[in-house]
C-alpha cells in the first residue's frame, strides 16, 4: 500500500501529458477506471484455504482514461469456483483516498485552531477545513532527523521497537515551516514540515488518488503510432523522459534512427534499465531455428498473446528489433491494446470479464530440457489493485496453459470457455488489432502488462535482437526522469 500511494504522489508531479485529466479539474469532475462492470462488487472466492478480495470502482466514459495499480495478489491453487461471490456496492467498500479540490489541498496550517495533543496523538488543524490526527508511536517511528533516517540512503535508522508504547510530546512547537515535538520520554527532538505532514496525513488521507492516463487504442493508432528520436533517447534523460511517457501513455512506442546493429539495440534498452535475464538469456539475437524450444523460435503465426505468463513477475516491457528479414517474407506484428479490449469485454459481458478475473490459470515453460518455469501460484487473466480495484496487468497466453484440473465446481469449465471465447471473440476483431510490419533501424518497446502481441507467419530468415525490462525497473525510471527527485523523496 505504501508503494501505491508514493507513486500516486509522484504523479501529482509530472507534465499533464502523462497525468489524468483529473489533476487539472474539480474533483467532481474526476473519473477513475474501472475495470469490473458498473456495479462495483468485491470478489470472494475460495482457493484451497485461500480468500481473495478484489474492489471495483465506478466505471470511467473516457477512451483517454486511466487504470493502475497491482494485482490482486493472493496465494493459492488454480481455477476456484467462481459460484459463490458476495456482491457488494460502492459503499461497503473502504474509503482509501480523501478527496479535496485543488484549491483547498494546501499544506497551510490553520490560523484560527491550535495544535492539541492528548495522551494518544497530535490533531494538526489545517486552513482547509481539516484536523489530521497522528498518532504519537507513529509520529516518533516517522522521525525524518538525521539521527533517525539516513540522508543519503533514505532509509530507517531509528530501532522501531524501542519506542515505548506510551510515547507521548513534552512540547509540540508550531512554527513557520512546520511542527517541531520534544518527547517526554528520551527528550528527542523531532520536526516536522507542513508539506511532509499533509502529505502523508492518513486520518484522513488530504491527498487525492489520480490514476496514470492511459491513451486506449485500435487499429486507427496506425495513422500515428507513438515514435521518439534514437539520438534524443541516448543523448538525455529529458529523451528517456519522453521515451517512458509514451510508453506508459499508449503501451508502446518505436524509436526512430537506430543503428542496425545489436550493440547499439542493447544500449538504447539499457537507457531505461538493465535487461532482465531469463532462460532464454539477457540480451537475445536470435532467429527461427528452434535454438530455444518456443514457437517464437519459428516461423509460424503466433496469435496475440503477453509474455512470460509462467513467471511470477512477468517481463514488463519488451523490445524487438528487426536486424533483417531475408530470402522471404511476411510477418507482420500484430499489437492489442489489452485494457482497451478488457474494457470493451466488461461492457458487452461482465459474466466473462467476471470469470476471466477470478478463474485462475496454471502456465509454464517446459520446452528446454533443463527447465519447467512456473508462477509460484496460478493467476488470472485480470489481475486488479487489490485496494481500488482497478486493473493492472492482463496475463494471456493460450499456448501456455497447463492441465486445467482443479475446478472446485464443474460448471465452472463451461463459463471458463465461454468466457475465454468472448475474450478472443475481442481481441481478434479487425478494429482492436495494429498490424505494422517491423524495420530495420525501428525497434519496438511495449508494456507486456497491458499489450498483446503477435505475428503473421513468414518465410524466409528473420533475424532480430531484445531484451526484457523488469516492471519495476521501468516505472522507477518512468518516475525519476519524469519528476524532480525531491519529489519523489518527499513521497516516501
């Protein structure tokens, strides 16, 4: 939970190209994506002893929209009965984020209310009509001194168990830059900015939740697909900025210029992080011959699909590069936007959207004789913040599937097919699919969390180079080169 709110925080920072519409109207007129149907539920359903609990928010009428957050994260075995859900309404559900107008949000202490303070906790009363409480064995855990959290590496010094549980202030100081508290009980002193406080209030949350924008696409991205310039990206961070902004935006993104060669694929990659390695390698050069035991490796039609559906982290984005394509032709890449075609399946059959977020398929990687990967537990194909519901990553590969041999209720293989039938139904249709035949000096970036790829069959010999990029590794650069550094500390 601490993460999600940094990077929401970190987003109140960045350019309004990469940021929700929200940011820059009055909060009613805010709109957070959904992904479950109109109804907003939480999902219970049994996995051997397992309970997992997914929320939903109100469903957005935007094509530019939003959608963020983690998966559903929960442990467990594979393809639970989807029968017994309990429905709930919007307000069953917990109120996460406080929701104020941009006006009003504004780290200025009260002029007409004093700080108090009881044996429990401190009230900060602000000019917006608000009274934060902390708690004083928070407060003390959350001592920013250098005494007590490192300045260079940003991490907790203080020894939390050694508070005593009946911390409590012997003063507590209003002055012009923040709150300064003297502690009765070992007499430190700590201070506390205004800004840092209201930042971090939790009772109530001050700070408005605003999802990342999300450009949804079709086939009509083929008139102008996102591109950035090969010199820009390796010349400046400013480059790399734009760069991650277009493929957090739309999914993915071409680099334009780049030189033909797998050293110089390798080190434009590199500018956003280094590369993930796997079973099939670092840095791959590769081409049909089956020197790795995936259809990938051949020359056959590949339907749309995401990547690494056997880790327990998928690869979060993913870069290919056409070094050539001799002696034949074809293959021609095939991209879907994966939140715009969940969006639409919600809408036409919230039954399938339903059973696709909570029937939960096993998948693996067993082609080389040295290795069966699987995830550490089965996963859905929509995968939701377990908090606000919305959704994070798409996991789908058909050809990846495992035995499907746990079903707590037969019926439940029906609805998984059915299900599975409209969910394809949608991502074949003409008007989801980007086709683009890949070139030389183009190479390729998508966010293997969110698009689908694929690609016709071909002849002849294709050779091309990539790699792999963790998710997390990306969205740190995503931040940093997108937002002051200060900001993104001030998050933490």
């Amino acid at each position: 939970m601490a993460t999600h709110r940094s990077i929401t925080r970190i987003l109140r920072s960045l350019p309004n190209t990469s940021r929700n519409a929200c940011s820059q109207h009055h909060h009613h007129n805010y709109h957070r994506a959904s992904w479950l149907h109109a109804e907003a539920f939480a999902k219970r359903y049994s996995s051997n002893t397992a309970t997992v609990v997914a929320a939903a928010a109100s469903p957005s009428n935007e094509q530019t929209t939003s959608s963020s957050s983690s998966s559903a994260g929960s442990t467990g075995g594979s393809n639970s009965s989807i029968i017994s859900k309990q429905l709930k309404t919007t307000s069953d559900l917990p109120l996460k984020t406080y929701n104020v107008t941009k006006a009003d949000a504004r780290p200025k202490l009260s002029e007409h209310h004093k700080i108090t303070f009881d044996e429990k906790k401190t009230l900060v009363p602000w000019e917006e009509g608000k009274t934060s409480h902390f708690q004083h064995i928070w407060m003390r855990d959350h001592c920013q001194c250098s005494e007590c959290f490192h300045p260079e590496t940003k991490q907790r010094i203080l020894n939390t168990f050694t508070i005593p549980k009946n911390i409590q202030p012997d003063k507590v100081e209003a002055e012009e830059k923040g709150m300064k508290i003297k502690w009765k009980n070992d007499g430190h002193k700590s201070f506390y900015t205004w800004e840092w406080l209201h930042l971090h209030s939790y009772n109530p949350r001050l700070e408005r939740y605003i999802s990342p924008q999300f450009k949804f696409w079709g086939s009509e991205i083929a008139e102008r697909p996102p591109e950035v310039e090969y010199e820009a990206v390796m010349e400046s961070d400013a480059g790399v900025g734009e760069w991650t902004r277009k493929i957090r935006k739309y999914g993915f993104c071409y680099v334009k210029g780049v030189p033909v060669t797998p050293e110089a694929t390798k080190e434009l990659i590199q500018r956003i992080s280094h590369i993930k390695h796997t079973h099939y390698g670092g840095f791959w050069d590769f081409t049909s011959d089956l020197s790795k035991k995936d259809t990938a490796y051949t020359t056959l039609a590949l339907g749309v699909h995401t990547d690494t559906t056997y880790f327990s982290d998928p690869a979060g984005l993913q870069l290919f590069h056409l070094l050539s394509h001799t002696e034949g032709s074809g293959g021609q890449s095939i991209l879907v936007d994966g939140f715009r075609a969940a969006k639409i399946l919600r809408e036409e059959d919230p039954t399938a959207y339903r059973v696709l977020s909570n029937v939960r398929i096993p998948s693996h990687s067993s082609g080389n004789h040295d290795s069966s990967i699987q995830p550490f537990a089965p996963f859905p194909v929509f995968n939701h913040h377990p908090v606000n519901g919305e959704l994070i990553m798409v996991r789908w590969n058909n050809d990846d599937r495992t035995t499907m041999d746990r079903w707590d209720d037969p019926a439940d293989v029906e609805r998984f097919y059915e299900a599975t039938r409209a969910w394809n139904d949608v991502l074949n249709r003409r008007e989801s699919e980007y086709r683009e035949q890949l070139v030389p000096g183009r190479p390729l970036i998508f966010d293997n969390w969110r698009v689908l790829h694929g690609r016709a069959a071909f002849d002849g010999k294709r050779r091309l180079c990539g790699a792999y990029i963790s998710r997390d590794d990306f969205m740190s650069r995503f931040v940093i080169s997108n937002s002051k550094r200060e900001d993104v500390l001030k998050a933490l």
